[in-house]
C-alpha cells in the first residue's frame, strides 16, 4: 500500500502521538545481533558505532552510556518514502520555536525524537502546523 505524497494532504492529516516513555541514543562496538537483547526501537550503522535508539530503562540496565533523554512522537499519517518537504515543514516549524528534532523515517510514519523537556511544546506546535496546513 504506498503511502500519501500530497504535502497539503500530509500536513492536515498528520495526527502527533506521543508515546509513554523516555527514549536515548546509545553506540556500541558490538555486532548487531548481540544489540538484540537491548529491545532497540531503532539502530543505524555508522562508521563509527552502532547507534541504537532504546527505552531508557533498557539503557540503564545495560549500564549503556547516553546524552540526552527524549520523548518520540509518531505524525500518524502515512506518509510515503518518496514525499517531498513533509519532514521540512515539520522541521522548520519546530525550528521557529527554537526546538531541536531527530526525525526517524519508517515505512509507515514518521518518528520525532525531542527533548523530553520539551515535548508538550512540540505537540503544540505540530497541532498548529496541522491546522494550518502548510
């Protein structure tokens, strides 16, 4: 089923969900299948590490170093891979209100990572975004 690509369309329809939890950004030297018994969210290999993306509990109990703590937000539209400026508009809102966001694509949605501090403001923000469409 391919996603929606119409920008006007994805703005109005994005629903921002906030989920329970806190979430961190780790690296590891490990291999990937060892990462497994971390419950990652999300993972990316990079030159540098393993970056995994983990429930905060799960970072602890793995005594896993992280920075800082943040709240995901899932924009519950399905947006396809090809869509263009949809995380531009997304962003740049956010932006303008001085917020700093980690934006994940999936094959569904899209994920935004923020500072946990900061997550209402955001909700905020994307729920005027959404009205205004643009």
């Amino acid at each position: 089923m391919p996603g929606e690509t119409d920008l006007a369309t994805l703005l109005t329809s994005m629903t921002p969900v906030k989920h329970e939890g806190e979430y961190v950004f780790c690296t590891v030297q490990i291999p990937m299948a060892q990462c497994i018994a971390f419950n990652p969210i999300g993972l990316f290999q990079e030159a540098e590490g393993l970056t995994l993306i983990l429930p905060r509990p799960s970072a602890d109990a793995h005594r896993l170093p992280y920075g800082t703590i943040f709240s995901m937000i899932t924009l519950s539209v399905h947006s396809s891979l090809d869509a263009v400026g949809f995380l531009a508009a997304v962003t740049q809102a956010l932006a303008r209100e001085g917020i700093s966001v980690n934006p994940v694509s999936a094959y569904y949605h899209d994920h935004l990572f923020v500072s946990a501090a900061k997550a209402d403001a955001v909700l905020d923000c994307l729920h005027v975004l959404a009205q205004s469409g643009q």
